[in-house]
C-alpha cells in the first residue's frame, strides 16, 4: 500500500515540477517579458526586472501544474487499467487519493507564504529598479516608440531620434498650471530625472515656445520642470504590494480615520437639523468633501479586504485543483492526458476565474462580504470534484 503511494506521489511530483518550470518559462518568455518590451522597457532593465517578475508568476503556475500532474499521473493509471486492478485487489482508491491531497494543502500553504512574502517584495523590487533607472527607461522608449505619452499629466515627447543622451528634433507639449497649453521645439534637447520630486526636466537651447492663446517666442536656455508621465502610478501602492498583517494594519488605520470622519459628519448633521435647514448641509462644500473622503476610504478598506481574502483562496486553489483534477482524470478512463487537462480547464476557465472576478468586483463594490464570496470558485470545484468521485467510488 505505502509502495503504491510513494509511487503515485512520486509521480506526480516529477510531472509538476517539469510543467512548473515549462509553464513558468513559456509565461515569463511569450508574456511578462513581451508586455515589458512592448511598454519599451530595454534589454538591459527587463534583466534587471526579471529575477522580480518570477515570483509573481508562481502563484498562477503552482496550481496549473499540480493539475497537470494529477491528470497526467491518474489518466495514465486509469486508461491503462491499473486502477481497475487497484479495485480488484481490494484497495480503495481513496488510499491513492489522498496523500495526493495532502501534497495539494501543502502546495496551497506554500503558495500563500509566497504570495503574502515573496510577491510583494518582488513587486518593490521591480519599481525599485524600474524608477532607478527611470531616465534609461524614458530613453529607451522615445528611441524605440519616438513618442511619450501621459493622459493624466498631458505631457507628449515626440522626437525624430535619439542619439546617445541626445533627443534630435524633439516637441515637447504640455499644460501649464494656468491651463494653457505649451509647444516646445528645438533642433536638440536632452532629459534629467528628479526622482525624488517626480518631475522631468527639459532642456533645451534656443527653444521655440508657442502657447495655445497665440503667443510665440524663443528661449535661449529652456529648463522646464514637468510632473513625471506615469509617477503617481509608479510610487502609489496598491493592495498587492503589501503583506496580509500589513493589510491588516492599514484597514485598522483607515477603520479609525473612517469613524473620525463619520463622527464630524454625524456633528455637522446636528448643527444642520437644530439650525432648521437641512439642504444647507448637503449644499456645504466642506460636508461634499468630508462625503468624497469618507467615500475613497470605505472604498480602500474594501479593495484591502478584498485583495486579503482573495490572496488565501486563490492560494488554495491548489487543493481545489486537484479535487477537480484527480476524479475526472479517474472518471475518463483514458490515457490521453491532454484530453483530461483540457477538460479541468475548459471548467476552471469558463466557471472558477469568472466566479472569482464576479465575487472581487462585487466585494470591491461593498455588494457582498469577501471573507465567504471569494471562496465561491474553490467550493464550485470541491463540488464537482466530490460528485465525481462519489460516481468513481460507485463504480
């Protein structure tokens, strides 16, 4: 019995790990890296960033893997009869079920170390690395692109070339604070990054200036500071960048900025009520504002809720994999082992992404409570995979 299950183990341990690396490969080559050269990221920052970018894909390629393994491993024993013979010589097939299983919670735990350790460390490693080299970064895209873009801050860099540190022929548009916009066009111009301030500076010699109420003139010396395209992107956090104590610490921290603001709304309701005028609270411009605070609030508290319980059960979705994997790899009776993986993701695609996208927009929205809702993928499969064994423990 325990030679069975260290066989089947065995098995399905070699056929995850070689799919582990495969997929992680062919994700890191045909995807993570395509999109980074497509942003204009070049070869040089792209090696930087892609000891970063590994850890970030192993959450989604641990559980394709062990599916794999499952199906490949049990499909090869079930189309050539060898679980027929495990029935007929009394053993149950629970009995090579679940030390499988058990490896499933394991991989389950270790993926929820590394997506709560790991993969907020890499995502500050990547913009570590990407605003260090920031300048190289800019360069790199007007080289490869000839054109900079930010729709939030309207900065656009053309150029006709880059030259070393060199921009040939460059036009540089931007808004000034006054709401006018500004052209800049110069035979040369060249960039210096203040990454501390987030800005961009332009300079330029014998610059031509035209403004959008009609006026022209030439600049001998330009140096124009100009919010950075993309900064408050780059240094803004997101919930996936901080750990679960950490997400922990920041729903308490804005729990208590919520009741503050709560308390000074319920104050000013008050002082509306006892004055005799109710509408000139809703028309104040200070109570629109503490209204729009409390809103953004609320509105973090949920994204860090959401993103917390969806970070655990998306890490078990290993042991729900294989509760789907192993039985119908069993139930089909075939060796073709593609057919049975193909059939586990046929499902997971078209029924346990949809409900955990559904279950994270409505928790995000405040519609339901995250802490059962993003679980609702992992019990569709546990449902399947149990109604599929109940059949193949029947016959």
């Amino acid at each position: 019995m325990r030679l069975l299950q260290r066989h089947v183990l065995h098995d399905v341990l070699i056929v995850t790990l070689l799919s582990l690396v495969a997929l992680t490969l062919l994700l890191m080559s045909a995807g993570v890296i395509a999109e980074a050269r497509k942003a204009g990221l070049g070869p040089q920052q792209i090696l930087l960033i892609t000891p970063f970018l590994i850890p970030g894909t192993l959450p989604y390629t641990i559980p394709l893997s062990i599916l794999f393994g499952v199906t490949t491993v049990y499909g090869r024993m079930s189309g050539f009869g060898e679980i027929t013979a495990i029935k007929a010589s009394g053993i149950s097939i629970t009995a090579i079920l679940w030390p499988v299983l058990l490896l499933g919670a394991a991989l389950s735990v270790a993926t929820l170390f590394l997506s709560d350790r790991f993969v907020p460390w890499a995502r500050a490693g990547i913009r570590t690395t990407v605003l260090n080299t920031l300048e190289d970064v800019i360069y790199d895209i007007l080289r490869n692109k000839q054109v900079l873009y930010d729709d939030q801050t309207h900065v656009r860099i053309i150029v006709k070339d880059v030259i070393g540190k060199r921009l040939i022929a460059p036009t540089f548009m931007y808004r000034t604070q006054q709401g006018s916009d500004v052209v800049a066009r110069a035979d040369e111009a060249s960039l210096h990054i203040d990454r501390e301030g987030g800005l961009i500076h332009i300079r330029m010699d014998n610059a031509n200036l035209a403004t959008s109420n009609g006026s022209t003139l030439t600049i001998k010396h330009f140096d124009e500071p100009i919010a950075l395209p993309g900064w408050n992107r780059a240094v803004r956090k997101k919930p996936q960048d901080f750990t679960i104590e950490q997400m922990r610490r920041e729903i308490h921290h804005l729990g208590s900025k919520e009741s503050l603001l709560k308390a000074q709304a319920s104050i000013g309701s008050v002082f509306s009520v006892m004055s005799g005028d109710p509408q000139r609270l809703l028309d104040n411009p200070l109570h629109k504002k503490l209204s729009k605070k409390l809103w953004r609030i609320q509105r973090d508290i949920r994204k860090f809720r959401t993103e917390m319980h969806s970070r655990r059960a998306m890490s078990f979705s290993c042991f729900f994999f294989i509760m789907l994997g192993a039985p119908i790899a069993i139930w089909g009776q075939r060796a073709d082992f593609m057919g049975n993986f193909f059939l586990c993701v046929v499902t997971i695609l078209f029924a346990y992404y949809p409900l955990s996208l559904l279950g994270m927009n409505l928790c995000k929205e405040g519609l339901v409570e995250p802490s059962w809702m993003m679980w609702t993928g992992n019990a569709f499969l546990g449902v399947s995979g149990t109604t599929i064994l109940r059949q193949v423990l029947r016959h």
